[in-house]
C-alpha cells in the first residue's frame, strides 16, 4: 500500500464533529492498521495531525517513509495553530 502524503490533517469544529469526523477517521486508521500488507509513505508536501497519523505516518512503523525535500510533518499546520492561539488569547481577555 502506498501513501502520498500533502495533508492538513482532520478538521475541527462542532460543524465537522456532528458530520463524524471522528466516526470517518476512525474507520481509516482502522483499514490501515489492520491491512496486512507492506506499507510504503512518500511524504510529498505538508504532513499534519490527525492526518499523518491515519494515512501510515512514522507511528505505524511502515516499511519506508521517504520525504522530498520540502517536505513538512508537524502536529498542527501554521493556519491552525494561528487560529487556536488567537481563540486562546481572545478567552483570556475575556
């Protein structure tokens, strides 16, 4: 199985919630967990979250993960971490 990875991760937000995010990328981490195939990740933009994770990231111990050169793995995109230490900040003010 092979992964092309330039992902943002899961969204979030009650809108998405209520859509089933969660119910979604739960059954995608399951497929790839319990394929038992060898499993191959190219990582050929941003690899981010949720995103990473379900889509064979270094947490499932693939046989390779290569990355090309601008390549990017982080726990959250900028845009999102942007928007959370805005949301943070604005409830402390308030």
């Amino acid at each position: 199985m092979i992964f092309l990875q330039n992902i943002t991760g899961f969204m979030v937000g009650k809108k998405y919630e209520n859509g089933g995010i969660a119910r979604d990328g739960a059954k995608m981490v399951t497929a790839v967990a319990c394929a038992a195939v060898p499993k191959f990740t190219v990582v050929i933009g941003g690899s981010f979250g949720a995103g990473n994770y379900a889509m064979c990231g270094r947490a499932y111990g693939g046989r390779f993960l290569w990355m090309w050169p601008n390549a990017r793995i982080s726990v959250m995109g900028g845009e999102q971490a942007a928007s959370v230490l805005a949301t943070v900040r604005r409830d402390g003010l308030e």
